[in-house]
C-alpha cells in the first residue's frame, strides 16, 4: 500500500480536504492508499518516509520524495488533471 | 404553534452543544442541500470533535490553570488568561445556538455582494465563516439582540470579503497563486493595522534601505515551528516559573505537548464534518457564477509555507512570548497559538515583499494589538465558553481563556467594539473607517496607478 502525505499550513484545514478528495479518487479507482497529514514546516523532515508527497501551497522545502501541488483540488479549477498525475504515482 | 417550536429550541440549547451541534450542522447541511443522512453525519463528526476538544480543554485548564496562577504568585507577573487556541474558540463558536442563522447570513451576503458585483471573492469555505461567525455570537451574547449579532457578523463578511479582493493582487504577485483570494480573517486581519502602518515606515527616511538577510533562521529556530518542542518547553518554563520543582514542572512540560498536539486533531473533525457542506456550496455557487471570472476564496494555510513566512513567524514566536511579559496591562499567556503565527504575518510578509526589518516590526506590533484586545474581550469569551459547558475556572481564583483569533484579532475587535459600544457613535465611525479604506482601493489607488502607467507610456514615447 501506498503512503502519501498531505501537508498544509498547519497540518488540519485544507489537507483535510486535499487527502479526502485524494482517498476518495483513489477509492473509485480501487487503489489502496493510505494518508497522513502535516504542517509544510514538517516536510523536510518526515517526508522521505513516504512514496508521494501533496502539499496546497507553495512548498520550498527540499525532500527526495516527488511532489505534486494540489491547489487545484481547493478551487476545483484542473482538478481532474492533479488528481491523474498523484494517481500516476500510487500505481 | 409558537409556543411548541421556541420549548422544542429551549430544549435544544438545554440538551447542550454535544446533542445541538448534530441538529444544528445537519440543518446547514439541508440547508445547501446535502442528503439527510449526509447531512446528519456532518453534524455528528463536528459534535464528536466538540466532545474531543471540550475533554482537551479542561485537562489543559487542571494542569495550565493552576500553574499559572502559581507563576502569577510566584514572580509577581499578572498573565492569568489561557491562549486555549483559535480550535478551542471554533469549537464554542459552531456550538452557539445562533450559528445557523449566522451562516446563512453570511453565505447571502457573499451571494448578494457577487450579484450586485460589489466582490469578487466567491467565498464557500464554510470552515472558516467561525471567524466571522464569532463576532456576531459574542455581540448576541453581551447584547441579548440577535439582530444586533447578525448586523455584527454581516458587516464582518462585507469587510473580509472586501479585504480579500483588495489584497488578492499582492497575494497573487508575491505567493504566485493565481485566481485566488484569501478571506480568512485570520490572516487578513493583520492588514487592517499593518496598511496604515506600512505607509507609514515607507515615509520615515532610511527604513526602506535597511535590508537584513536572515540564513539558517529556520536550523537555529526551527523547534519552534514544532508543536511537541514548544509545548513541551513552554510548560516546563511556566512551571520552573510558578516554583514547581524539577519533576512537577516536566511532567506539566508533556502534558502541554500532548494538549498542543491532539487539539489539531480535534479540529480536523471539524474541517472534516464541514467539508461536504463546503463542497455542495461550492458546486452551486461555480455553476450559478460559471460565466464569470471570480477568485476563488481559499484558506490561507495555502500561503503559510512560503520560506519567508516560516523564517519571520520563527523568530516572532519567542518575540511574542517576551512581548507578553513586558506589555503593561497584558494578562494574556500566549500558548497554543503561537503555532499559527505564520497566519498573522503571512500576509504582512506579502506586503512588505519580504522585508525582514519591516516584518518584524509590523509583526510585533500586530501582536501586540492581539495581546491587548484578547486580555480586553477574554472575561466575555470565558462567560460564553461556560455557556456551552467548558469551565475553566480553578480553585484558588477566577481564570479567564482567550487566543489569538476571534475578538483578539483586530479587525474583528473593532468591528465588535463598534457593536457593543454606545451605537450612535461607534456604528457611524465605523462606516466612515470602512468608508476610507473603500475609497483608498477602489478610487484613489486605481487612479494613481493610470497616472502612473500613463506617464510611463509617455516617458516611453519621448525616449523613441
């Protein structure tokens, strides 16, 4: 199973959004993913520990891990788009 | 008839917040129209995350409370009102009896004001309407007059959507997201002080030229971004403070740790029984306004990562704590929000383009102000917390809680002052205030922007 990690300003509002539009896609795809929630300022150091990270702002951090801005899935302009390329990640 | 439907509400408020919150979400959530069973398990979540938060509280209050107080006797220093975290300040705001008409008001007003094209914030984040919500519930609370609290929180939508339309192109430019604004007035609120006082520094010679570059901030400083680290030394720090010997004072150290990071996530259950009501609103309102190029109102977690950002709240976290000390007159022991201290600078951090020194200061300043306005509004906040059954008081003496969000934020301190003041003077006030920040961004920099642009054109041709 896949582990991705959601990371927003301050680990609770929009990653809670982002992770359970993420879980539900994934879901009707009938992939098994798991997430987990954090603050940005903790990517750096837990990031590495996953195999795909989401963060809904700007992240200027440095992890190995690939990332993918999930903006889109807040305003819900290109969502589709983000959606197909976490999920490129978790197959 | 009437007389049936107010004892089935007194019977609601009665029953208390862990049964009213279910009913209450479940009738927002009709309301946007999610399905009954939907709907209702919304509103369960939210009345579970209530249970976590209000068990949280009081075991942060048996512990804090009489440490504090203890420090209070010990050094001589008066800082008796409990920072208990803008979570703390959601969750009795969503459990006030009023919440369902404030949220509908709210969503109309957005509604009306994108109508008569007076905004272009489409604001569906119904999470954070709390922030707005609270100014309203504390105003209905000291006034007995609902219209009054509506009135409160109607002007408080007005504003926060007006300021996010008026900060979105220095948003835009400085964090790079397009096509969105922030009303969160958590975030925006800071601006309220921060514009005037900018335009200030920008006109005292020299300010602008000092230019500080702050590396391996983030390495040195980093723990405090950490909500383990800090709670853990902050309660230790109030305990050695409040004369608790050695082991006393660590074992207050891991239970403040543990209050900082299980009331995030209390919260989250929150965020995450709101979240279909957001969605279904959001759904309608993009339909309804398809044709139209709007920003999209978003929370502004989306900009707190920004290194800027970090680098500034990392450095004001322990200013601030200092700041508590110092002040005269501050009773509020800043806590469990100095975690979202990059909400209120990030949009400071934005307007200044990242200037270190000015950051600074602005940032303090603003704190202060927070500082003042909760110690001010706290004995409200306290009675309308014991209101929906969370006591903090402990025995020895009267404990007051507060945060750094609802009134303490400025802009929503004034826009409750203004409610709760004598109103033939303070509600004329504050529509000239307003008055003046709309003529500012609407007329005069608008055209002092042509000006410029048209000189530059014209400077443009004279050099051909």
């Amino acid at each position: 199973m896949k582990r991705v990690l959601v990371a927003c300003g301050n680990g609770i509002a929009t990653s809670t959004v982002v992770a359970s539009k993420i879980k539900e896609y994934a879901e009707n795809e009938r992939i098994n993913i798991k997430t987990e929630q954090c603050k940005l300022m903790e990517v750096p150091g837990k990031g590495d520990d996953y195999d795909l990270v989401v963060t809904t702002g700007q992240f200027g951090g440095q992890v190995k891990t690939p990332v993918v801005g999930g903006l889109s899935l807040l305003t819900g302009v290109g969502k589709e788009e983000t959606l197909k390329e976490i999920l490129s990640y978790l197959k | 008839m009437w007389d049936a439907i107010m004892s089935g509400f007194d019977w609601i408020i009665g029953a208390g917040p862990t049964v009213m919150l279910p009913i209450v979400i479940t009738v927002i959530g009709l309301f946007f129209g999610l399905k009954l069973g939907k709907a209702f398990k919304s509103g369960l979540t939210l009345g579970i995350g209530f249970a976590g938060i209000r068990l949280l509280l009081d075991y942060m209050a048996s512990n804090l409370g009489p440490a504090s107080q203890a420090m209070v006797d010990n050094i001589g220093i008066n800082l008796d009102v409990l920072d208990v975290g803008w979570g703390s300040i959601a969750a009795v705001t969503w459990s006030s009896p009023i919440i369902v008409f404030i949220v509908i008001s709210i969503f109309a007003v957005n509604i009306l004001m994108l109508l008569t094209r007076t905004t272009n914030t489409l604001d569906v984040d119904i999470w954070n309407y709390h922030h707005m919500a609270i100014v309203g519930i504390m105003v209905h609370y000291v006034t007995k007059n609902i219209w009054l609290g509506i009135g409160a929180s109607v002007v408080m939508a007005i504003t926060t959507f007006k300021i996010a339309d008026w900060s979105q192109p220095m948003i835009e430019k400085f964090f790079g997201i397009p096509g969105v604004s922030l009303p969160t007035v958590s975030a925006t609120s800071t601006l309220v002080l921060a514009w005037p006082l900018n335009w200030l520094l920008d006109r005292i010679p020299g300010i602008k030229k000092i230019n500080i570059t702050l590396k391996d901030v983030q390495k040195y400083l980093g723990f405090f971004g950490d909500q383990m680290v800090l709670g853990l030394i902050l309660g230790s720090a109030i305990g050695l403070l409040g004369g608790y010997d050695v082991t006393t004072s660590l074992q207050l150290g891991v239970s403040m740790a543990a209050v900082l990071v299980i009331i995030p996530k209390m919260t989250s259950l929150f965020v995450e029984g709101l979240m279909p009501i957001s969605e279904a609103a959001q759904n309608w309102s993009q339909k309804k306004f398809k044709d139209r190029k709007l920003f999209i109102g978003l929370d502004a977690a989306v900009v707190v990562g920004n290194q800027d950002v970090i680098t500034t709240a990392l450095i004001l976290i322990p200013l601030t704590i200092g700041l508590a000390f110092i002040l005269p007159g501050n009773r509020m022991l800043p806590f469990a929000d100095l975690a979202i201290i990059p909400f209120r600078i990030a949009l400071i951090v934005a307007l200044t383009r990242g200037n270190f020194f000015k950051n600074i200061i602005l940032g303090l300043a603003t704190s202060a102000a927070i500082l003042y306005a909760g110690t001010i509004t706290a004995p409200i906040l306290t009675d309308l917390a014991g209101s929906v059954g969370i006591e903090v008081a402990v025995a020895g003496g009267a404990l007051l809680i507060s945060s750094f969000s609802a009134t303490s934020l400025t802009h929503s301190f004034l826009v409750f002052f203004a409610f709760v003041g004598p109103l033939l003077v303070t509600l004329p006030t504050m529509i000239v205030i307003i008055g003046i920040f709309w003529y500012y961004f609407e007329v005069m920099k608008p055209k002092s922007k042509q000006v410029r642009e048209q000189r530059e054109l014209e400077m443009g041709e004279q050099s051909t």
